[in-house]
C-alpha cells in the first residue's frame, strides 16, 4: 500500500460518504441514538482505513484528519439552515428565534 493512501482514503469519506450520510441532517432534528450510529459508522470507517481498534487510537485519528463528530456536524450545519431561513422569509425569524438554544 502506498503512505497516503490512507489520507486519500479519508478525503473520500469526507467528500463522497458524509454527504451521503448527512443528506437533509439540517432540516430535521435526529435523535441521538441517530447520530451516534451514524458517528459509529465514522468510527468503522476509520477502523478499516487506519487499522486501530483501540477507541482513543480512533478518536486521535479522526482528531488528526479533521473528521469531526456527527452530533457536531449536525449541530452546526442546523444552525446555518435555521440562519438562512431566517434570513430568507421576513416572518421567520420570530420562528428560529423560539427554536435556536
């Protein structure tokens, strides 16, 4: 195998599966037995890629390759669809306003 193929392999759990994975997150709120099965999925990812079983050998992996949590992709990625909403209906800002914590 060649020294970054892994890295390579990152950027394509990166660009082409959290996509997929995170189709619409922002629309909805998922509970969080949800988001911890699809960071369980990161997790196996980086199991398969990097070979570490141990978890703080994962967590320091996906720290190192900037692959964040999924409850924190979701969080943020809410806020920025609730942002935008507001700023797109003159009436929805009274909304976001109630639903942002």
């Amino acid at each position: 195998m060649h020294s970054g193929s892994e890295l390579v392999c990152v950027q394509l759990v990166k660009s082409i599966c959290l996509p997929i994975l995170l189709y619409a997150i922002e629309a909805v709120q998922p509970a969080r037995s949800t988001l911890l099965m699809l960071d369980n999925i990161l997790n196996r990812s980086d199991f398969r890629i990097f070979g570490c079983s141990n978890a703080d050998d994962i967590c320091f992996t996906r720290a190192m390759t900037n692959l964040a949590c999924i409850e924190d992709i979701a969080h943020y990625r809410h806020l920025v669809f609730l942002r935008r909403f507001a700023s797109s209906v003159p009436w929805a800002s009274a909304i976001v306003h109630t639903l942002e914590f």
